[in-house]
C-alpha cells in the first residue's frame, strides 16, 4: 500500500470514528481536566465506547438461540438473513467486500465473533446494503458495509465519506424515552409507521456547528431502532439527507421488513438501562 493509499485509509477510519462518537451525542461531557484538546479527546473516546458497547447501558446476551422467523422475513429457521429477490425477480446485487475497520485498542469487531454468529451479522448486512442504498438519497453515494460492527456502513461520493449507523438494538424498557426537542439549533419532526408508530426525525449541527447530522428514531416492539447519517467532516459537507427523506425511509416496506427480522433475530446485544445510582 502506498503513501496515498494510507492517508485515504486513516482519513476514512477517522472519519467513521468521529461519526460513532455522535451517536450518543446527548451523553453529558466529560470534565475539562486538562485543557480544552484533551477534554474533547476523552470526550470522543467515551462516545466510541458507547457506539459499540451501548454506552451507560449494561450489555446482555445476544438473543441468538432458538429465534424464530418471520413469515416472508427472507430469513431461515436459524436466524440467518436470505435476500429476497425483487417483485420483479431482477438478478440481486452480489455482495461487495466489507471496509475494513481496525478497532481502537479496548475495543471488539465483527472479527472477535464466534464464526457462525459473524456469518450471520455479515448477511444481515448483505441484506441491508441494497435495501438502504435504495433508499437513502443519491448525495450518500455507494453504500457499503464495514467489518467492525453489524450497524456500522459506510456511503461514499466523490471522494466523501459519509457514515450510516443502522441499528436495531433489543431492550428492556418499554418505551423509547428520546422526545423531539429542538435546542441548541437541532431540528426535529414527526411522523407515523403505516401502523401508527410514532418516528422522529432529526437534524443537529455537530462539531463547530458547521455541519449537521441526521437520524431519525422510533421503538418497533422488543426494540429501539434508529438510522443516522453523519457529515463529511473535512470538506465540511453536511449529511445529505433531510427530515422528511428519512420519515419516508422509515415507512419503506422494504426497511420495515429488516427492522422486523432484526426484532425477532436480533444481531445485536441487547440493553438494560441500569437503575439511576447504579
């Protein structure tokens, strides 16, 4: 590999770090301890923690034993995703190699994953590129899974990468508590599942506040989903999507039919929020 080809490969492993570290923006901020570089430097490596290991959330065993399908699901008795082909049976697709992502030291991958569990996780990705690709608007680009963790996905366009966080994440509580707030220059709007579900859908400014980042979320029975798409940091791109694109993303019978395999076959761990002073 040479020199070109490593700075393109560390810009974009910055890239989606910078991006992990937003999905739990709301967390509070660690205390400036030793000037303001090093508070923002434990700040997002407290938030690439909680991307992958969930955060203030305690991590339970993966529900992987015994799951169920569900009818026309596109996935077998054993819980592992099958594509299915399109109405009109044009030819799918073939899965592209995955981006690969190097962990920070502390942290797991796609890779540390007994072999049929990542056989698994990978097809669910398989499943889900071409579905979300046709989806999201055109400025996300290629889409693109990555092999550090099942929800992570990659678009890129001209040269920009753009980061997708695709979860469906089993929990014990029985509401989703996030509200749409708008503070701090976020904007936010709701909308409906055809079957009544509220969503929400958001856009915050990140960073300096030059660019933004959107997502949006809602809770599907056993579980919290969400779906965000970070800026292009260093050409200061925001993401190229909007509220309304993603409340209709969410309605998709296409993306509805992965949130609800995931639910009954979840690929990723579930979550239990820890009792206040625990």
């Amino acid at each position: 590999m040479n020199n070109t080809e490593d700075h393109d490969h560390a810009s974009s492993l910055l890239l989606v770090r910078d991006a992990m570290n937003r999905t739990t923006a709301d967390l509070p901020a660690l205390p400036d301890l030793s000037g303001p570089a090093r508070a923002q430097g434990l700040r997002r490596r407290a938030r690439v923690r909680a991307a992958i290991g969930g955060g203030v959330l305690t991590v339970v065993a993966i529900a992987v034993a015994g799951a169920v399908a569900l009818p026309d699901s596109g996935w077998g008795a054993t819980g592992i995703g099958v594509a299915a082909q399109p109405s009109d049976s044009r030819p799918q697709p073939q899965p592209q190699p995955p981006v690969h992502l190097e962990p920070s030291p502390g942290e797991s991958s796609m890779a540390d994953l007994p072999a049929d569990e990542r056989a698994r996780q990978e097809q669910f990705q398989n499943r889900a590129v071409p579905v979300l690709q046709g989806l999201l608007p055109e400025g996300v680009g290629t889409l693109q899974r990555t092999d550090l963790s099942v929800r992570l996905y990659q678009g890129t366009k001209e040269g920009k990468t753009f980061t997708v966080v695709f979860s469906v994440r089993p929990t014990g509580s029985d509401t989703d508590p996030r509200t749409c707030l708008e503070v701090k220059g976020r904007t936010c709007k709701k909308g409906a599942l055809p079957d009544g579900t509220e969503v929400i859908a958001s856009t915050s400014p990140v960073n300096d506040g030059d660019v933004t980042e959107s997502r949006i979320f809602f809770r599907y029975n056993k579980s919290n989903v969400s779906l965000s798409v970070s800026p292009h940091d260093a050409s200061h791109t925001s993401a190229p999507v909007t509220n309304d694109q993603l409340l209709t993303l969410a309605k998709a019978s296409a993306f509805l039919d992965l949130v609800k395999a995931a639910d009954a076959a979840p690929v990723e761990e579930a979550q239990k929020i820890l009792p206040a002073g625990e």
